[in-house]
C-alpha cells in the first residue's frame, strides 16, 4: 500500500495561501533591502558551500522540493510544506519517495523546470554525473539515498538503501536547492541560475552581493521586494555604525553579540533586535593523526579543563545554554537534559575538581609547569570565533598547555581544515535541526565535514540505528547514547551555544528568525517594507 500525504500537503499549502492572502491588503511592493554582511563567501553555488554567508544570499534564488515553513520558528518535519513538489507518497517499505512536481515553473533563464533537473541536482550531490562539484560538503548527507529515477517531466522517485523517516530534513532546508540541469557548476559557482523569487544580479568578493526581483515567479504576488543588496564589511564595529545610522535596513540575522546588540539598542531605540537560542556550538576539533593528540588522554583532559559557563557568561552576557552536540531544549527537539548532562566527561558543576583531574592526566603524561605542550589555536578570523578561542586559549593554560592563536580567512579556512592542516582549533557547527545528518556528517568515519577525522564503527552503527527509528521517543533515546559515548571518547568537546543576536529597522516587516537553524530561513519572499 501506497501511504500518501498528497492531502496534507495540499491543506497546508492552502492554509499558507489563506494566511498569506489575509494579510496582503497591509504589505507593500517594492523597494531594495539593504543588508550589512560581515563575510565574503568563496561562490555563489549553495550546493558547494559551508557558511550561512553564501547560502542565505543565494536561498532566494532556488526553490527546494519542499521547504520549512518560513512563517514557523521551529524547523521539524511538521513544519514543511511543498514548493516544487505539490505532493509525495512513501512506498510501504520506506525506501522510495515519490514527488509529483509543480508544472509551469521557470529558470531564471526562461528554460522549463522538469524532473530531469531534480535529477540532475542530485547526480551532482552523489557525485554520479560527468560534471563535478568543485567541493561537496553535504557528500555524506545523502550517503542513504541510492538513485533518484525521474518518471516523465512530472515525477521523480527517490531510492533509498534503508528506510530513514527523517528524509525530509535534509532537503527542506537552504542547501536544498533544485539547480538547471542545462548550466554546469562553474557557472553556478559565478552566475547562479534558478527558479526562485530573487535573479542573481552581482557578486563583488569582500563588497557586495546583489539579488532582484524574478518578475516571472511561479508564486502570484511575490516577492515584495525589487531586490536585495548585501554589503561586506568585516569590521563589526563599521557594518553596525552602519545599521544604526540607517544605512542598512537589517544586519545579516544571528550575527549580532549580544554585547553590541545591547549598544544598538541604546543607540537607536527603534530598532528591532531580537535574541534567538543558540543553533550553532563551538567546539574544539583536535587533529588525531598528531602526536600526542592521537591520545585519548591528551583529547579528555582538554575536555576537562572547559569551563563553560565562562563562556556564556563572557560572550554571550549569561544567555547560552551549556550541551553536548545537538542543539538543547526548548529550542532544540533532541539535545541530552541537563540531568543527564552532568554526569558527562567534564559537565559537572565543579569546575576546579574538573581541572585538577586534567592536570593529574597531563603530569602522568610527563607534561607539567616545567614542560608544557605548545600549539596553535586555528579558527576562522570572524569575531564570532576568534573570541572564544582567545578564551579557550587561557583555560588551556590552567592545564599544562602553551597555546597561540591562528586566524585563517574564511575563503582559505574551510579547505584548509578539510585537508587536516592544523592541530587543534575551535570550530562552529551546526546541532540539527534534526540528528539526521547532523550525526553522520559530522562523526561518521570518512564524511564529508568529519573535520578532525573521528571514526567509531560502533557510533557509525549507532548512528544508523537511530536514522532508522520511526519512533521519536526510541529515537531519542538512542540519540542520548550517542552523546554520551561521543563525550567519553572526547570526540570533538562542545563548548557552549551561544544566543544570537539579530538587528532590524522597523519598516522591515515579514520575517521570521528560525530557533533551531540559521540556514533555513532566507528565502525573504515575504519580507516588505513599510516606508
């Protein structure tokens, strides 16, 4: 039997519809949002890139199959909705997923979307098609899905190797991008071309990044705007002065300390900023193959000596939330409790007993006040991570370690982490919003973005097991297990989530910042401003 959920997606698609159009007598047409951007991303292929600052600009470009309800703060499968596909079925088995597609629908080069270029996109994501991605972070992500067989212009069925429930998530978010089968990835990586509300315009490195409006948009009445404009300044100090001065509209979402958030306020009382739970941790990702952090010893008592809560009461002004590697309650759907965090490797309230037990490992290893271990600190030269690993710098010292700090620019630092070049450095990676892929992309032996090489064959069946359970509440349990065993074998220690600060002017209305992902909610085509 065929279980077909062509009902529900199409009540929620005219639910949105009625949502949309109840409120539409209040928006207005036109105008250019201007956003302050403190990065500069290596392309403009989604497919290809690991950072929000190339994917959010880019998401209104694309449509996805089906996407998370932009209007719904929580990212969860009961929140997405069709887009190119109208409507889906599960085979009895749970290993093919069929979509029948939007017919109608138009590049932005005015050539016809079929289900050749649903296809197409994911060859290049299996790596199964003549022409290559340059790099191809989410590999592993599809590591369950076999072939994707289009049936005619108006059908295309997914083949997975295994039932895995949670499928959607990963292809509802900004990386879920339907590009043209008839444009190769070089292009795409300079010229993006798709179906979505905004036309790529221009993209300037360290400058600027413009989008506009796609008059020719298969959704009636949208976008609102005539275009989006992204400005890089990578001086904080500068891209905010900007924003207060009202140069800007909006500062690019979840990219605001809380510390500067609070002098925009006071600066310019009628902004709207907002503070969002933390989607993100900052970890610290220690390069195995290097002696002596081939060591388990070396890995724990590096996990001891973080205090965390130092962290959250430093950068983030006490608002935080202290977890293990998915994203904590209430925000997040499958992080460990704190009950049960506690009595992981290097959680326990008591801080100084925490470290006294690291330097006991240290000194039975021989390192000690007279010998200590020296290494640089890699991270990526934004504020957001340069300013935990100064502090991570100084907690490394109470144990025995001699640490410098090594920023690496963003275009060169991915790469350079990809191919192992450091020893250890703080990371920032996502939680969810579902442990599917997050746990195997990010710990499964050999993946895509294992940054520091991790692999457990029984975390790697652990992982599975769970990809497999139909039922959330086994599910998370099996979830919980994981995080304990990642802990005690210090797989990669998780520092803290930070909240994140997020500043708008008042006349920017129509969005809505996600609680449990910072890559899911650009696609802007129902922002409007009121001016």
């Amino acid at each position: 039997m065929i279980r077909h959920l062509r009902v529900l997606a199409l009540a929620i698609w005219f639910l949105a519809g009625i949502a949309g159009g109840s409120s539409a007598l209040a928006q207005k047409t036109g105008g250019i949002l201007k956003v302050y951007s403190p990065d500069s991303p290596a392309s403009m292929s989604p497919l290809e890139e690991a950072t929000t600052f190339a994917v959010g600009p880019m998401m209104g470009v694309f449509n996805n199959l089906v996407l998370f309800d932009q209007g719904v703060k929580q990212n969860s499968l009961q929140s997405i909705v069709p887009e190119l596909a109208t409507d889906w079925s599960w085979s009895e088995d749970g290993t093919q997923l069929t979509f029948r597609l939007r017919q109608g629908v138009k590049f932005h080069d005015g050539q016809p979307f079929t289900a050749k270029d649903v296809e197409c996109t994911w060859n290049l994501l299996l790596e199964k098609s003549v022409e290559k991605l340059r790099v191809n972070p989410r590999f592993s992500v599809f590591k369950n899905l076999d072939r994707v067989t289009p049936n005619g212009d108006w059908e295309v069925t997914f083949h997975l190797k295994r039932p895995q429930p949670a499928f959607f998530m990963l292809i509802a978010g900004g990386t879920g991008a339907v590009y043209p089968c008839h444009v190769p990835p070089a292009a795409m990586r300079k010229r993006p071309i798709g179906t979505g509300p905004y036309v790529f315009v221009d993209y300037k490195p360290n400058q600027y990044i413009k989008v506009a409006r796609n008059p020719a948009y298969w959704k009636p009445g949208r976008p609102h705007l005539d275009g989006i404009e992204y400005t890089i300044i990578k001086n904080v100090a500068t891209g905010m002065m900007g924003f207060t001065s009202g140069t800007f509209d909006m500062a690019f979402p979840y990219q605001v300390s809380l510390p500067v958030l609070k002098d925009v306020r006071k600066q310019t009382p009628a902004a709207v900023c907002e503070v969002t739970p933390g989607t993100t941790n900052r970890h610290v990702i220690i390069n195995r193959s290097v002696p002596p952090f081939d060591n388990r010893d070396v890995r724990l008592a590096m996990a001891l000596s973080i205090d965390r809560q130092a962290f959250i009461d430093i950068l983030a002004e006490g608002q935080g939330d202290i977890g293990t590697i998915l994203q904590p309650a209430p925000a997040g759907l499958w992080g460990m409790p704190p009950d049960m965090l506690k009595d992981l490797p290097g959680y326990g309230p008591d801080v100084k007993k925490n470290r006294q037990q690291a330097r006991a490992i240290m000194e039975g290893l021989g390192y000690g006040p007279g010998k200590r271990l020296k290494l640089k600190l890699t991270t990526r030269d934004l504020a957001s991570y340069r300013d935990p690993t100064v502090l991570l710098l100084d907690q490394l010292k109470e144990i025995h370690f001699d640490a410098e700090l090594e920023p690496v620019e963003t275009a060169t630092y991915f790469p350079k982490i990809r191919r192992k070049d450091f020893t250890v450095g703080l990371n920032v990676q996502t939680s969810g919003p579902d442990p599917d892929p997050a746990l195997d992309l990010f710990y499964g032996c050999g993946s895509s973005l294992n940054w520091d090489g991790y692999c457990n064959p029984e975390i790697d069946k652990m992982i599975e097991q769970q990809s497999r359970e139909a039922d959330e509440s086994r599910r998370r349990q099996q979830v919980w297990a994981i995080e304990r065993k990642l802990a005690e074998d210090a797989g990669r220690p998780i520092i803290y989530y930070g909240s994140a600060g997020s500043c708008r002017h008042s006349h920017v209305k129509g969005t809505t910042l996600m609680v449990n992902s910072i890559f899911n909610s650009y696609r802007y085509e129902d922002i409007w401003l009121d001016k």
